[in-house]
C-alpha cells in the first residue's frame, strides 16, 4: 500500500518512518526538493494547485493524508476526485478557519474564550467593545506558530493591526490568564474506533511550542477525563478519521478550548518513546483502517522542541542515557524548528522541567 | 553524516531508521536492488569484491560498519583502505569462524560444549571419539539459520556429512541437553563505554529463531550477571566497537557459549519496541563516537519471527493494542524472514508465549 501526504516537513519524515513498518510506503507532495520527509518517503515536488502535479502525486496511492493544514480545500477536492482523503474536508475546513473552530467547539458544550468575528475595521470595534480589553486578535486563517495574532490593549492598537494585517477577516478573543497550557491528541480510525492520549502540559515562548510534558503537572482531578470527553465529542461530530489535536487554556482547573490541528501534532511528539503506540503510527494504522494502537504512557517524559540552533545529537545525548534526539535534517534558522529531545523517566517525579510549566 | 553498511537486509533497514533522527544517513552496499534498507537509506548494488564498486561506496562516507558477516575479510580490508570499519576485523573473523569463536570464549574462561575442528575425514573419526555421539557437527564458516550443521549419532553418519558438505573444515561439538536458550546483546563505543541488554530466552524451530522472550523465564539468579560479565570480557578482548549478540545454552543454570554474532541480531529486535534503547541506535551511536542509551528493558517483551507468509499488518494488529509489526518489505519464501511482532506488556505474567520456552 502507498499513501500520499500533502507537505514534507518533519510530521511526514516521522509519519513515513512509522508508516514503513506495517507495510505501508509514502509518496509525499511539496514545493520543496529539500523536504525532510525525502529521506524515507519518494517526494514529487511541485505546486498542489497544479493539476498536473496532483496527477502525478495521486498515481498507485490507496488515499491521501495530509502533515499541515494551511492549503486550500480546492487540493483536497482536487485529491478527492481521485482517492480517499482522510483526515475529512470538514475537519480541514473547520482546523483552517478559527471562527468555524470556535463555533464547533461552543456547538459541542466545549467552553471557549468569549470571541467574535471581525470582517471590517468597524466591527473590529465593535468586537473589541464586547470582548473587552486586553484581548487577542488573531486572523481567522493561515495562522501558526504565534503568526498572525497579537495582543490588543486599545482601539489604536487595534486600528494598527487592521492596517498592519491587510484588512484580512480577524477574530477577537478575551485575552485568557491561564494556569498552564494543555493539549490532548486522540485519533479516530475509518472503523469508527476513538483512542485518547494523556493530557500534557505546554510550553510556548513567543508563539512557538518549548516543551511538553506528560503527564500534565499541577492538573485538578477529573481534567484529563473532560478533555478527553472534549475530544471524542469533536471526533465524533466531525467523523474524523485520523489524528487530531486540541490545545487548551486551563484556568484553576477549568478548560478553555484555544484550538484544533486536523494532523500529527508538535504537542505529541513525545509519543514517539513516551507511549506505547506514537501518534505517527496510530494516525497511519487509522487512515490505513488498521486497528489503532495503545495510547497509554509509558512513564513520564518531556519534549524539549531545538528552535534555529544546531542538532548535534552527540552532545544532547550527553544529556543523559533516557535523552532521544529527533534530527529533523533541516538548516537552522532563526525561530524554524529543526529537532526535538524527548527525555524519559519512570515517574514524573524525576524529570526537572527546563521551563515552567504552570505559572506561579 | 554519512555511514557504509554492508548488506542491506531488515537489519539494515532497521539500522537506517534509527540512524535518521540522530542525523546520521545511510548507504547501503547489496548485491540485490530489492534490498529492504533502500527504502530509508541510499543503496549501491554491486560486488563488494569489485574495486570499483567499493570505491563508489565508500565515496564521502565517514565509517562503514555491516548488517551480516559472511562475507570475505579481504572486504574489510578493501573498505578499510578509504575509511574505519566497525565491529573491527578481528571480530568479524572470530564470529565468522567456529574454531576461533570458541577458543576465545575457552581463552576467556566461558564455558563451552567441548569442541574439536575437523578439517578431514580422519579428524572427523578422531573428533567424533573424542567427543563422543550424539554429536552437532558444524561448518566452520557460513552457517546461519541453522544452515551447515547436523547432529550426527554414527560414523556413518559423520561420513556421509563429510561428503555432503563438500570436505569443508568442520567443528565437532557435544550435543547440548540444554533447558532453554538465551542470549544476550551487549555495546561498546568508540570510547570503551559498554553497556548490555537483559538476557533474553529464544525458541528456535528448523534452526531459525522464533520467538525470544525479555525477561528470560526459568533462569535461576546470577545467570544474568553471569551472561554480562561474559560479554563484556568478550567485548573488551576485542576492543569491539558495535552491536554484539553472543547465544548460550543454558543447562540448569550453567551457561555454555554457542556463538557470537558482530552485528544487531534477532535476538534484540525486541528492545525497538522493550527496551529504553534499541540495539539499533546504540549501534549506531556506538560507531559515531556517542554516548550510549539505557540498555534497560520497558516491561516485558515476546517477540515473534514471521516466516515465508505474509506479514499482513492489519490482521496481526488484531492480536492486541500492544502488538507492534515490523514488515521487512520481502516477499514471502519457505523459510524466509519476512518481518517480525514484538508484544509489550507491564509484567511477565500477562505475556503468553507462543513456543514453550523451556523443555519440560
């Protein structure tokens, strides 16, 4: 069997190494020659949009998936016409577009941030007067790693983003002081079954993901049960097929649903060592209509993203003999991910978090 | 980095996974341009005894190590010439030859079946007295899978061997009652750092291994410590640098040396999935010059061979959440390796073993 991925970034390096084991070979499509999924993968470079391509890349696969969400729906139906597409266009829609994500989550009984729309610098306004300040105005598409948002403290503010972001449709959300940052991957398989990670803790500076850790520090009993309630329901409603990931705000034990990503997750990435069954793999036996794996941790770990430095495994495993290193094979630059550690431990007690995960 | 391997079978393939995320490429030398590590690393197909064919291989690479060890030491010598080998010569010479094997184990105070080579008929009389019948008598060279050995009970019998296998040296060994069959993994870097996997019980069937079990069941205290001193002894003498498997008979809680192997073996290819480490990256960070992982084991394991039929992932996934496949990418022969199942589980208790793993 050969299953196409649109993009090659590292989520497709890791899908394909996973992939390779049950059987299963990867074709992956990117405007990029250098795609680190290459590696393992075959690679048709080429722009999505072009039909020609979209041949080619179609061509002896059984379905197509996909390892990042900021393309446009036309690829999908363009895909579609040829083979499978999981995870659904729904649920890429609703990943791409934070006012339909909102909107689903609150449809669903999911507590959100207060939010609403803004398509015009006058009702930019308006919203802000409802939504209160500080808020977060963020646009409602395309956003990712800290892009394309900013906190707002006054209507000037305001008006200088309207401009500064090109009067592109936005969405204001309350401004959120929250304990610690929470995500939970689950994935659902073409057979209906819903499997759901522990919840983990989230770290980012600047927009950008540092670390995770599971399981989540200083979470109240019964929040791990509700998110994972939160993500089956989102399952469900979207008949997804695949990896999802949901980020939340958790305020004093209360959840507050931040976003979705229709995909293999950063936040999941300790799955790798820390579970008994990865997201990568789990994402392809779901796909795939294979019976998805375990969930379960396996002890305690965290993962620690490397942001535009070098790799260097050998001295990261200087670390310690439980440090895993994750080489992306890509060239650092400033603020681009090229690496992940993942330090395991047999209880969570005897990981030393390098940022801190709950704020104080 | 780019490292050699010579061969290109699963372990290659294995090694090339675990090579990619410490930022370490491979390429491959094979005779076959269906060799399953080219679907991760690059692949030369050729002749490793063709000048020009090593040349092109060794072309940029920082060291070569390999995947299997029947081939000629004159190859060695041919890739030494451009760059480092590892396991070093000695090694791959030792664990190609029975006579030699032996004698280090004895040299090393390991005990052994008694044992003497044949290298004529008449030496094989006086060895078959010596030793005594039921005897194993063995190629010296290039028997794997249980290939170029029989038990031999008469003179008749060690004749009509004689003949058979072409009057090549033979090694005579007494026949073993042994209760089970275990083996252990053990790795020394670049820099003299050792570490060893648990010892591990092993069902063989036909002379190829079926199924190894972590941790060894019915293996009286000490024997473990017994077993890692024994490959440390041995990796020391040979100032190995690599992956080593040494098999032992054990007899009531005596261990007794059948053989080495200079190479990840299928003895380890539960700790992908059991151990915190896989033999396969501390391979590989052993001839890159870096720290080792924890050799320690994750729960219990049970890991079974699949043999000349289909691997067929989703109907072994059924088995349980817990079961993980590794399909090599070969067709299917009599015989043939095709891929393997590693079943993880918290305790012992809850893993049932497929071939009893100790006679009665």
């Amino acid at each position: 069997m050969i299953i196409g991925v649109l993009g090659g970034g590292q989520l497709g390096r890791m899908l394909a190494m996973a992939a390779l084991p049950l059987g299963v070979r990867t074709r992956f499509l990117d405007t990029s020659p250098e795609a680190p999924a290459a590696a393992v993968g075959e690679l048709v470079v080429g722009d999505a949009a072009d039909p020609a391509v979209m041949a080619r890349f179609v061509r002896g696969l059984s379905l197509v998936t996909y390892e990042f969400e900021n393309f446009s729906a036309d690829i999908v139906e363009a895909a579609q016409a040829h083979v499978p597409v999981y995870p659904p266009a729904t649920a890429l829609r609703t990943g791409q577009d934070r006012l339909r994500e909102k909107t689903l989550f609150a449809d669903l009984g999911i507590n959100v941030p207060a939010f609403a729309p803004a398509d015009s610098e006058e009702e930019l306004t308006r919203a802000l007067a409802r939504i209160g300040t500080p808020c977060v105005v963020k646009t409602r598409r395309m956003g990712y790693d800290g892009k394309g948002q900013a906190v707002v403290r006054t209507p000037e503010d305001a008006r200088a983003l309207w401009a500064r972001l090109g009067g592109v449709p936005l969405l204001v959300e309350a401004f959120v002081p929250f304990t610690s940052e929470v995500s939970i991957i689950g994935v659902r398989s073409l057979q209906g079954e819903v499997r759901t990670y522990p919840l983990v803790n989230n770290v980012h500076v600047g927009g950008i993901l540092r670390q995770s850790l599971c399981p989540a520090p200083g979470v109240p009993a019964g929040v791990e049960e509700t998110a994972r309630a939160h993500m089956s329901a989102v399952l469900e409603r979207l008949e997804y097929v695949g990896v999802l990931a949901i980020e939340f705000f958790e305020v004093s034990g209360r959840l507050l649903a931040n976003e979705m990503a229709p995909r293999v997750h950063n936040s999941g990435h300790w799955t790798i060592e820390g579970a008994h069954t990865s997201q990568f793999e789990n994402h392809v036996r779901a796909v795939c209509g294979m019976p998805l794996g375990d969930t379960g941790a396996r002890g305690a770990s965290m993962m620690l993203n490397i942001i535009g430095e070098p790799v260097d495994a050998a001295r990261r495993l200087q670390m310690g003999a439980r440090v895993h290193v994750h080489d992306y094979g890509k060239e650092p630059r400033a603020g681009r991910k090229v690496g992940h550690l993942t330090i395991v431990a047999d209880t969570p007690g005897e990981i030393e978090p390098v940022y801190a995960p709950v704020r104080g």
